[in-house]
C-alpha cells in the first residue's frame, strides 16, 4: 500500500482483527480524499522492527487521530491497548472509542481493566462507526489549519 499522507491509528484487541481490517478498509475508502491511512499493527506493522513499544508509540504520535476498537477482550487482554490509548492522550491526539459487543455502563462497570482515560464523550456503539467520519475529517482539516498557521 502506498504511503497516505495523513495516519489515522486504528487499535484492536487480535480476536477483533476482522472487524477491524472491515473498519480499516471503509475508513480508508470513506476518507480518500483526504489522503488517509489507517495505520493497524496487523497490515502496517514491520515484521522486522526490534522495538514494537517503541514503534507503537511514534505511530500515535504522528497519527491525525485514533481510533479504539474495544471489546470485552480488550478488558480481559488489552494491556497494549491501553498503552496505546495513553500514547495518545499524552500526545494530545484526538481519541474516538468504538465499543464492539459492550455498551458504556459495561465498561465502567467493571472494577478492574479499564482505565481512568476513557470518557463517555469518546465513546460511541460500533455499530455507529460511520458517525465518527466526519470527526475525523475536522481532525484532518483541523490539523492542517494549525500546520499552516505555525509555518505562515
């Protein structure tokens, strides 16, 4: 696949790597003109990369936005999601939370698994994924808005 100008970080739990590739690819064709890429361990990921922490870590740092997928395997596996999710509130980038066969209460409900970062307004029904298209359009034309402000 080509190189897309603008990353957008797309984390999973590996039982939902399915859904996710469906995600992946339909918000990569939705937001084509744009010029984006949905970055996922699976496809983007260099087999040969030493330090995946590390890698892991750039890719939400330079990513326009991310984007969870979380289920309840992520609670019962998700240590590198949740990482990835604070990679991503330390860096400022834009978070959007698609919770796959849970709902909210669900995941607050439980007293161990989930961390404190999560915030209901992030958090959106799967089966909603099409709603968060045009968020991530804004924190594309956002982003490039402030890029020209800071270099004009």
């Amino acid at each position: 696949m080509t190189s897309r100008l603008n990353k957008i970080f797309l984390s999973y739990s590996g039982e939902d790597a399915f859904e996710a590739s469906l995600l992946q690819y339909a918000f990569e064709t939705l937001l084509y003109d744009e010029d984006v890429q949905i970055w996922t361990y699976k496809r983007d990921q260099h087999k040969d990369e030493k330090n995946i922490s590390e890698s892991l870590k750039e890719r939400v740092k330079e990513s326009k936005a991310t984007i969870f997928l979380v289920s309840p395997t992520t609670l019962d596996t998700g240590a590198t999601q949740w990482m990835e999710l604070a990679y991503s509130d330390a860096f400022d980038v834009p978070t959007f939370i698609l919770l796959h066969r849970m709902t909210y209460q669900e995941l607050r409900g439980r007293e161990k698994g989930v961390p404190p970062l999560l915030l209901s307004g992030q958090c959106n029904d799967a089966v909603e994924w099409m709603d968060l298209v045009p968020e991530l359009r804004k924190c594309i034309i956002d982003d490039g808005e402030e890029h020209r402000s800071n270099n004009g």
